[in-house]
C-alpha cells in the first residue's frame, strides 16, 4: 500500500501531544468512581485584546488565577469500555460520518485485498466496507483517493461521479461542510522554516482552483467552516519574513486574524462550528510565558490558558476532551474542559475505566456521543461511551 494511500485516511484531526502507551486497556469495574482534582485555569488576556501582544508581551500584573471548586460534584456514570476488534488488526482506524461504525483499513486474510473494513458501535461482525481506500468528506457524500497515476481524485459516492483535483498530487482537505477544498504545496530546499508554501482552494469538483496564501515554513492548519481557515507559518511583507504565526483567512474577504505567534504552536484545531481555537505551545526558547495548551476565539478574543497538556479533540462547539499527558501514570484518563465557562470535569476515573492507548490514536464521531481507542499492546480496538449516552 502506498504511503500516498495512507496518509489519505487522516482525518482533519490533529492532536497536540502524543500519549505514549504501554499496556492495554481492560473493561471497566462497576464500583462509583471518586472526583479527582479539577486543574486550574489562567486567564491570558481580556476579552477584546490584541491577539498578537496577547502572547507576545506578558502582563504588567499577575494574570487572575480562577479558584477551583471546593465542593466534589456528583460523578455520573462510570463510561463503558467495549472492544469492537480482534488484537493485532486495524490500521489507521476512523468514525463513518454518521458515527455509527468504526472504520479501518485492513487485510484479515492474505487471500483478500486491502481494503475497508467497519464494525458497528456495539461491537459484532467486521465486514468489508470497500475496496478503494481514501478518505471520505464530513457528510459522507464524496471520497478523495489516488489514482493509478497517483494524481488526487474526488468521487461522489451515490452517483459515481469522480473529478480529477488539480493539487498535482498534494493531500486535499475537505472542509466541514464538504463544499470546499485546501491543499498546501511546498517547495524549495534547505531549512523547512525558509522554504516557501501555497495554500490553495478550489470547489469540491476542483473548480475554482485559486492560490489564497503564502506562508514560509507551514501552511493549512485546519478549517473553521466553509469559508475560513487556519493557516501556519511564516508571512513576508516588504520588511522581510515574520515570525511565526497561527492566524486565521477569511477566503471571501483575504481578512486575517493572527491568533498566536511562536516557531513552537503545535496540533491547531478548531471545535466544530469555528468559535473555538485549541493549541499549543511547547519549549518556546524566547518567551516561557506562552508555553501550554491555549483556546482562543477565531477573532483573538477571550484567550485562556488550560493548565494541562495531552492530546485533545473537541467534543463539540465548546467542550474540549483532554487525554493528560501523564508519563508515569498507570492508566489514561479523560478530562473535559468547557471553553465557554471555564470548567473541567473528570469524565474518567483510572480505577474505574483504566486504558492506555497507542501512541495517541484516537477518534471522537461526528455525534459526539463516544470515543475510539486504539489499545497499546493488544492493538484493538476499543469504545468508550457513557452508558447514559451523553
């Protein structure tokens, strides 16, 4: 299988910091799981601050520190751990856009071909799904693959309808509403932070191909919505190239919004709906002060700062699923934080629900009711949902 093919499966899902994983998860016990304690929050700036001095300057005055709850709310039902796949299967696993299967590529027997394969949320048989590995739109209606030239092709699943994308052979990215396309094309040679990139767009049919952005050493982070995205890098204007930044592009209006500025921003996402900006910033070597995991408004307003770093994903518009990175612990866990209110919640108690996962392989659907987890030894495949369904 080519490399090409692959990476075509990655979901528009980036994570801010691997969890390394060491053993595998195991089914959780019955017992009422006990509150843990809740982080803290920083706030960073006040709502309607610029958002690059936000960063880059520190505060005259200490920044207000939020006083974490004394009183332990009640916990809600332990989550159900279910293993949907056999130990040592299961490559590059992801949601089907209505969040009712698990897919994967896979190759359960010599005597088949490669292909896709899905289990249900509830676990039971693995069937073949297809036998053309890509990667599917939000809504299910188009899938993106490589042809046999390995130029990039969009297919319209119902009526067999394929384009032919003129990315010249780039990944493409489809936007939340399937409407449009983004692809990034680098070139040059030396140091990556010198070498120039385009970000483009074009329909969904690969109509309307335009050039939007040139950035240095980055490119697409991601998209907001339809018709804005994030983009990283370095920007040139006549005074030379600047440092580093995440910022936003309005396609229709060229309007940007820079949102942070660091050569160390990592794993920039966006909760779905475009009002929140998680990212993070590791060992900035110039100003310690913006090192940690970030939400931000698309526009730089209502910045905080999460005291906690770990893979993340959001839940939905607001809520932000946080996976600690926690080198010695004996089990992950999973925390939520609310960017509108500024709360956490342990959704997870390791003496109840203990997991590890690989690497940092893992999937919130597009319903949002659950969790995919690839385990770390067995290398299975794993659910973890609330049995109340929330």
């Amino acid at each position: 299988m080519s490399r090409h093919r692959i990476l075509l499966l990655l979901l528009a899902a980036a994570l801010l910091a691997g969890c390394a994983g060491a053993a595998s998860g195991t089914p959780p016990a019955t017992t009422q799981p006990t509150q843990a304690g809740a982080p803290t929050l920083r706030a960073a700036s006040p709502a309607g601050a610029d958002p690059v001095s936000a960063v880059t300057e520190p505060p005259s005055t200490p920044a207000a520190e939020a006083t974490p709850a004394t009183a332990a709310p009640t916990l809600p039902p332990a989550p159900v751990l279910t293993r949907l796949t056999e130990p040592g299967c299961c490559h590059q696993p992801y949601w089907s856009p209505d969040g009712q299967a698990v897919l994967f590529v896979d190759q359960p027997d010599p005597t088949v071909p490669v292909g896709v394969y899905g289990v249900g949320v509830e676990g039971g048989p693995v069937e073949r799904i297809a036998e053309q590995i890509g990667k599917p739109s939000p809504d299910g209606r188009y899938l993106t693959y490589l042809d046999g030239s390995a130029q990039v092709v969009v297919r319209e699943v119902a009526a067999g309808t394929e384009w032919l994308i003129p990315s010249n052979r780039r990944e493409v990215h489809f936007s939340p509403g399937s409407a449009r396309l983004a692809w990034d094309a680098e070139s040059g040679t030396g140091a990556f932070s010198q070498r120039p990139s385009v970000v483009s767009v074009a329909d969904v049919n690969g109509e309307n191909a335009r050039e939007v952005v040139w950035v240095y050493g980055g490119g697409f982070a991601g998209w907001l919505d339809d018709d804005r995205m994030l983009v990283q890098g370095r920007r040139e204007d006549a005074s030379g190239l600047q440092p580093e930044a995440l910022f936003t592009l309005d396609l229709n209006t060229g309007e940007q919004v820079t949102l942070a500025e660091s050569d160390r921003i990592r794993g920039a996402q966006a909760s779905p709906g475009g009002a929140w900006v998680a990212y993070a910033i590791t060992f900035d070597p110039e100003d310690a002060s913006k090192n940690g995991l970030w939400v931000v408004r698309p526009d730089g307003t209502d910045r905080q700062e999460v005291e906690m770093i770990g893979g993340v994903q959001w839940r939905d518009a607001s809520r932000l699923l946080i996976i600690p990175l926690e080198m010695n612990a004996p089990s992950h866990r999973v925390v939520q934080f609310d960017a509108e209110t500024g709360e956490f919640a342990e959704l997870t108690d390791p003496a109840e629900t203990p997991f590890r996962l690989r690497a940092s392989d893992w999937r919130v659907p597009p319903t949002r009711e659950q969790t995919v987890l690839d385990s770390a030894e067995a290398g299975a495949i794993w659910s973890l949902r609330r049995p109340d369904g929330e």
